[in-house]
C-alpha cells in the first residue's frame, strides 16, 4: 500500500483547528465574543492531567478562553454539580467538559446530564444523544466519532449511499453515536461487540471498518476487505520486546494496511481529531448563543 494511502490525521486537524481560528476571530469582530471552554478535572488521574493540559494549550491557540477547574479527589458529588451549575450560568463559557474518569463517589452520568446541553461540547447528555438519534434540534455531536466521519468524508465524500460500514465497539462516547453518524451520512451499518459470533466475517463486509474496542490489534489483516477505508480509534499502550511501552490501534496496521484502501495509524490518525473536534463544538455553541449560523 502507498503512503498515499495512510489517513494523516495529524495533518487534518491542524487544518480544522486553523479553521477553528479564523472562526473565533471572526465572531470576535463580529460580536465581540471570545468562545470560552471550562475543563473541569476532579482528581490526579495521570493521562488525564495530560489530556486536560493539552486542552487548554489548544484552545488558547485557536484564540479561545480556556477556564480551568481542578478538584481534589475527595470533591463530592453537590460540590461538583455546584460548579457545573455556575459553568452553566456563566456567558463567558460557552463549552464545558467534565474530565472522565471521575473518582468513585461522583456518579458520572448525574453530573453529563447536569451540563446544559447547549455547552456540552463532549456530546455525552442525554439530550444531546437523543438530538443525534432522532434528528429532533441540533445536536452537539460527539468529538471522536465526528473526527471520524470527518476523515471518512475528506476520503469517500460525504455521502456514504451503498457503502457497508461495520463499527466494532458500542459504546456510548464512541460506537453508537459513530453509528449513528455513518446512518446519517446514508451508509448501511452494523455494530459488532464482544457478543458478535463471527466478527472476522462481519468485518470483511465493510467498506468501511471502525475499530473501537480497546484491544490491541485485534483486528487482523485478513479480517480487511481488499479496498476498505479503515479507521482504528484505538489507543492501547503495550510493552516491547526491549521493555519499552510503545501506542498501538485495535487493528493490527501493518497487516491491514497491506490490504485497505485507506487506514489511520495509531498514533496520528484519529487521536489529534479529538481536541480538534472539541474546540470545533466550542465554536459551534458560542455561534449558537451568538444568535448566528453554525459556523461552516
Ligand atoms: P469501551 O471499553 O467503553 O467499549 C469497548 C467496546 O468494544 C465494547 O462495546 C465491547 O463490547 C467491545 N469489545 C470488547 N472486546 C471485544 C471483542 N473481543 N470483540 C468484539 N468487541 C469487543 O471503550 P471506548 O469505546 O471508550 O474506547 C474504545 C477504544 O477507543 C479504546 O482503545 C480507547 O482508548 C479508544 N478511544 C480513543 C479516543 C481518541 O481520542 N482517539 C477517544 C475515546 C476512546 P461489549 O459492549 O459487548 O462489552
């Protein structure tokens, strides 16, 4: 396969988030508004201390206001839902995350579904889902799933009619709302999980093949339809044979890419989406609340 051939996705979200950019300045001459994003972190939680840093250095890039919160692991659930609430309130926020995991005492779907969907840029309250599935308002979209289907669309176009895309995972921040993305976009979808009896079978149907599962290339080269688009949400971290720990997708790249069409690598494919994406759906809330078009 050509390198041609390998989805850049580092290179893609570095021209969303250029884009993001010329959006934030343009409603900030327009209206004099600055879109915000609240980042909440409760706990030390040491990826998401990275996740979050990196966040904050990203939106303060794109010429946005980052407002960062960081709880003690002993906050508990009112004190949490006390911030969302003032977060909520406050015109100069315009997107809020509350970091997951969150410590044991939070129940983590109280405090989602206490974000006032309009901010929840993550797209995880309930709301917001049922927006997606129903098609009823206007969603915030979930941020993996959607860089996803925008990798997917720079590829194939945007309409997906008469493509079979299989997704592998169902969960609710990644599988089913990239379920419901790709029915969107026209293409014929099936969720595969752990309970799916002939997952290789499964997946040598799909024109496209989405990977989120969780383990490391589980996905095998022969699993691939010769000329399928391949996207490996994926992001596990195991151990060499020289005792160093290196980042590996779901799908075993080497092997597929031998056969795909088109593949993201782990890392550099989907990963630099998210926060992309993120800053994306910040823009998108402050336009709304602005009284304007989402931005194209
Ligand atoms: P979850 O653990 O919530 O879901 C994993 C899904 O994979 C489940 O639906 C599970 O099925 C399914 N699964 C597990 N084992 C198998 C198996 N052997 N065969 C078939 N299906 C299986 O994970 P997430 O959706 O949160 O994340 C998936 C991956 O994506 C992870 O590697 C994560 O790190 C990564 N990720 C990457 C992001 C990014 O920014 N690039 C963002 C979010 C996640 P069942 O429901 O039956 O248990």
């Amino acid at each position: 396969m050509s390198s041609s051939n390998v989805i850049d996705g580092k290179a893609f979200a570095a021209g969303l988030r250029g884009r993001v950019a010329e959006k934030v300045a343009e409603l900030k001459s327009q209206k004099g508004v600055v879109p915000g994003l609240a980042v909440v972190l409760v706990g030390e939680d040491p990826a998401s201390q990275v996740y979050v840093r990196n966040k904050a250095k990203q939106t303060l890039e794109a010429g946005m206001q980052s407002f960062e919160h960081k709880l003690p692991d002993t906050t508990t659930q009112d004190d949490l839902l006390a911030l969302v609430a003032q977060l909520n309130a406050d015109p100069q926020v315009h997107g809020i995350l509350v970091q997951l995991p969150l410590p044991k005492q939070i129940d983590a779907n109280a405090v989602i579904g206490s974000i006032e969907p309009a901010k929840d840029v993550d797209g995880f309250n309930v709301v917001n889902a049922g927006r997606l599935m129903t098609g009823a308002g206007k969603p915030m979209v979930p941020c993996t799933p959607l860089g996803c289907l925008l990798l997917l669309q720079d590829r194939l176009g945007k309409d997906l009619s008469g493509k079979r895309a299989v997704v592998v995972g169902r969960s609710n921040i990644v599988g089913k709302p990239m379920a419901q993305l790709l029915l969107g976009a026209n293409a014929t979808v099936t969720i595969a999980h752990s309970r799916t009896a002939d997952l290789p079978g499964e997946c040598r149907n799909a024109d496209i093949l989405i990977a989120a599962v969780g383990r490391p290339e589980m996905i095998k080269g022969d699993w691939v339809k010769p000329g399928a688009t391949v996207i490996d949400v994926g992001i596990n971290r195991i151990e060499t044979p020289e005792g160093k720990t290196r980042l590996v997708g779901d799908v075993a790249y080497s092997e597929a890419a031998e056969v795909a069409g088109a593949i993201t690598p782990v890392p550099g494919g989907v990963g630099p989406m998210t926060i992309a994406v993120l800053l994306a759906n910040c823009v998108t809330s402050a336009y709304r609340a602005a009284g304007l078009d989402d931005p194209a």
